[in-house]
C-alpha cells in the first residue's frame, strides 16, 4: 500500500485500507503523469492535536478538518503527510447532513487532491474541489 493510515489518539473507524489505497493511486496516476511512486501518510487525530500543528506550522489559531503537508522532493514521488481531526470531520457529516465515514472519504480525497495540484481558496477554486469530492466519491463508492 502507498497510502498508510494511522489513528494518533483517536478511532477514526476507517475500513477497507487496501481498496482505499489503490484508489489514492489511481487518483495521483490520473492527475500527475510523472509520479511512478506515491507516499502517503494520513494521521488521524483530534481537535487538540490538529490545532496545535495549526498554529505551529501555518500559524492558525483555528481548528479545521484537514492540513496536507507536501513533502514532495521529486517530480517522480509523489509524498505527504495528511492530518485529519475525527472531531471536526464527525461534526462537519451532521452539518452537512451526511454519513461519517462519507464525511471522512471525502476529507481524505480533499487532501490527496491537494497533493494533486487543485486548489481551494478562491471561489472558482473551491467549485473545483467540490466536484472533484463528489467524483471521487462516487468512483470509490462503485469499485
């Protein structure tokens, strides 16, 4: 697997690793043809623990769901480390109206996505990402 997940503190209830990772490599092949090798490390985490990485390193006195860190040193390797706070991601499902672990597979495309170039701090930016959510959502809920 080219994708790892680790929960710090917290259950994050993810199953079926495997299939998640093979898509997480479709995913990059499909957005970056020169990467032959992709690293991922997704880290589940709380509130607490995310905020701190907030501050620390983007200098951000706010919670959020999701920070990815590009640790890329190649075009060929694709690698990062992706934070994601279970508590922000369970409440953002109620908001939303949807599932958890629909909540959290979209958190975990965002930040793949990220990785991939899309970006999403303008408006039309934002529009982009979302659709790109939707798509991977519904890819990875039909393999």
């Amino acid at each position: 697997m080219s994708a790892k997940f680790y929960d710090h503190d917290v259950k994050s209830g993810l199953a079926d690793k495997r299939k998640l990772s093979a898509y997480l490599d479709k995913l990059a092949g499909m957005h970056l043809k020169n990467v032959k090798k992709l690293i991922l490390n997704y880290i589940f985490c709380n509130d607490a623990f995310l905020l701190e990485i907030n501050k620390k390193y983007l200098k951000h006195n706010t919670l959020t769901d999701i920070i990815t860190f590009d640790l890329s040193e190649s075009e060929t390797t694709l690698e990062g480390e992706i934070y994601i706070s279970v508590e922000r991601v369970r409440e953002n499902a109620v908001k939303f109206e949807t599932i958890y672990i629909d909540e959290l597979h979209r958190v975990i495309f965002h930040g793949a996505l990220h990785l991939c170039g899309f970006k999403d701090k303008q408006e039309t930016d934002k529009e982009l990402m979302r659709k790109m959510e939707n798509k991977c959502l519904e890819e990875y809920k039909h393999l």
